[in-house]
C-alpha cells in the first residue's frame, strides 16, 4: 500500500476487537470528553473537555501524539 505518510502506520489490526470489548463502566467514565485510545485500542491514555487539553495532557505524560486514536465520548 501507497500512502502519503509512510511514516504514520494504520492502527493495529486489533483496534476494532479491542475497543468494542472495552468495558462500558471504564468508557462511562469520558462521557462528553475528547479522549485517546492506545494504538491497538486496549486502553484510553488520557481525555479532556477540549482537544487542545488533551493533546496537552498525552505531551506530558511523554506520549507519540501520532500514535494514538483521537475519539469523542458522546455522553448519555
């Protein structure tokens, strides 16, 4: 496969299974927060109200910020 950005891989093959079998109470817990799953969908690395405070919060915890899944937690 022929992408523009070579260096930004798709996410692992894993990531649908993964996220679809996090736990929902986990999940409840970022209802209306931008947050950001692991690369291979296991586990969310941090969430905030906005995405410029997540990207803040994922910087400082040391993390590739072009290796994570941006998402949003719609809330109930």
């Amino acid at each position: 496969m022929n992408t523009r950005h070579p260096e930004i891989p798709w996410s692992d093959p894993n990531f649908s299974d993964n996220q679809r079998n996090f736990p929902p109470e986990e999940l409840d817990k970022y209802a209306g927060q931008h947050i950001a799953w692991s690369w291979d969908g296991s586990r969310i690395l941090a969430g905030a109200a906005d995405e410029e405070e997540l990207y803040r919060k994922l910087q400082a915890a040391g993390y590739d910020t072009n290796r994570v899944v941006y998402d949003f937690v719609e809330a109930p």
